[in-house]
C-alpha cells in the first residue's frame, strides 16, 4: 500500500508520523520504502540516525515532482510506500496526491491547522480528477488528529471541521497526543514501539494507527 | 556505438493535467519559454557587476530605502523608456 503523510502547512507532525508509520510496519515484517518528499530531508536524516540497527530500511529523497512520480514506478518492488510530504503546496506533495492509494492528513487542534486544510482540500479535488481520468481509485482520506488535547471539545470540534472541509476525509478514532517519547524516539530515528524507556500510551496510539492506515478498514468515528 | 539525445524527464506527461498540475505549486517553479525558472510572478535571472558597481548600488538603494532589486529594476526601466 502506497501512502502519504501530507498537508500544505508545516508542523502538522507529518515527518514524526511517517517514521513511526514506516518503521512500525517493518518491524511487523513488510518490505517498507520510505520516501522523503521534503526538501528539508529531515526524514532522511531521522533515518540515518538508526545506523546500524536491524531491520534497514530502503529510504530515498526527492525534492522534484516529476521525479518523485515516475519514480513511484519502482513501489511494486515494496510492500508499503511511506511518503513524507513536507509542509507545503509543493510539486512533491502534488505528486504524491496522483500516485499513492491512502492520504493521512494529521492536524493538530489548532485554528491555524484547520484553516490550511483548505488549501489542501482545493488540491485533493483536482488530483482526485486526474485519478478519475487515469482510471485510478479514488484518494482514501484519512484524518488523524495529532498533538491532541488530553481534555475539552478542541479535539472533536476540530475532527468536525476537517471533515467538513476535505470531502471525503475520513475521521479516524485514534488520535496521537502530545508525549515527549516520540520526539525523544524520532531523535534517534527510532518509532515509539523500539525506543526504551517505553511508552506503553505511545505504543498503543501508533499500532492503532499502522493498523487502520496499512488496512482497508474503514475503521471511522 | 550509437549516438542518442537525453530522454527528456516528462514521464507525467502520459496523464492529461498531471504534468501541469504537480508544476502548478505554489512552492515549485516553472521554466519559461527562455527555460529561465519563475519565482511568484518574476522570472529569475543571474547578473553580475563589477564589486564596485555593486556597492555604489547598494548605498544609493539603501538612501532611497528600497531593495537593490528595486533600484536595479527602476533604473532599467527608466533606461529602457528613455532609450538608452
């Protein structure tokens, strides 16, 4: 399965989750590709901060979009594909819009997240069109709220408002809240389910997510 | 040995709109009909000058409390208007 961890706004955490997501599934034995869309290249450098550890993991890094399209050609040789799109209306990002099976939009609950999906939904329905010309299957949009608050309404109300704005989103139930192991784990290159101390909370949040994302459960509020 | 020219990279071309849809970002560029590259509405050229020039510019652009591209650009137009 071929997936996008994208937004047009920066800081969404999409870098962190692509990680997480990426080597989650290796560990559970896949043949994951990840792809650094970014120009920042900072999934690379997450990755190259694993060295030696086992399994590897086949990571490339494209900051032009004809490029990363074509080159999309090579996923049959993978199990999964992880795109880590950076935090922009880039050529990348469009890309990625034309050439993966799953869009995971994580947004924080935070006005200025929800105002940029927008953007992105404005993007989302002309890559949806060119799908539909290629004979493509349409994109599966999967929200995730991420750095969510442990208390207050901020959370669902956000959820409404992303569904509201990108057709087609589909709320996911498991939500990624703040919690310092994932930055202390995505600083070695490491997702949460690998690093020590463990994080029983933070290991639960992303199997849950690898499972609903790497599925084609529709596993919606 | 055969000779063959560069395979243009224009492999999204095969979808109609793909092509123009990824270059359409905001956060990308396209190249001209020159094949210069465009940022926002201006097309981006290199220039060089001698040093001296350059810091003759840059003090009478900083007196006038515009850019050095500013000043370059009102220069030029004012030089190309007059013939010059």
């Amino acid at each position: 399965m071929k997936i996008m961890v994208g937004h047009t706004k920066g800081g969404a955490g999409k870098t962190t989750l692509a990680l997480n997501l990426g080597v989650t599934q290796t560990l559970r034995g896949r043949d994951v590709w990840m792809v650094d869309a970014d120009v920042q290249g900072t999934l690379l450098a997450a990755l190259a901060q694993r060295g030696d550890r086992v399994p590897p993991i086949a990571a490339a890094h494209y900051t032009d979009g004809d490029a990363l399209l074509s080159q999309m050609k090579q996923s049959y040789r993978y199990d999964d594909v992880v795109i880590d799109a950076g935090g922009r209306d880039s050529p990348q990002l469009r890309a990625g819009l034309i050439a993966v099976d799953v869009l995971l939009v994580p947004f924080q609950p935070r006005n200025f997240d929800l105002w940029a999906l927008e953007d992105l939904g404005r993007l989302v329905a002309e890559a949806e069109e060119i799908r539909r010309r290629r004979g493509d299957a349409p994109l599966r949009i999967l929200g995730v709220l991420n750095q969510a608050d442990t208390a207050g309404q901020d959370n669902d109300q956000a959820m409404e408002l992303a569904t509201q704005t990108i057709p087609g989103l589909q709320a996911l139930q498991v939500q990624i809240r703040r919690r310092k192991s994932y930055n202390n784990a995505a600083a070695d290159g490491l997702a949460v389910p690998e690093f020590k101390p463990r994080d029983t909370k933070a290991v639960e949040e992303i199997e849950a997510l690898v499972d609903v994302v790497f599925t084609n459960e529709w596993a919606v509020k | 040995m055969t000779i063959k020219g560069r395979v243009k990279a224009d492999q999204s071309a095969e979808v109609p709109g793909a092509r123009d849809f990824v270059s359409g970002a905001t956060d990308g560029s396209k190249p001209t009909a020159r094949g210069g590259v465009m940022r926002g509405k201006r097309e981006q050229i290199t220039h060089t000058m001698p040093p001296e020039m350059l810091v003759r510019l840059d003090r009478r652009a900083k007196a006038l409390g515009i850019t050095r591209a500013a000043y370059i650009n009102l220069a030029l137009s004012k030089a190309l208007e007059s013939g010059v």
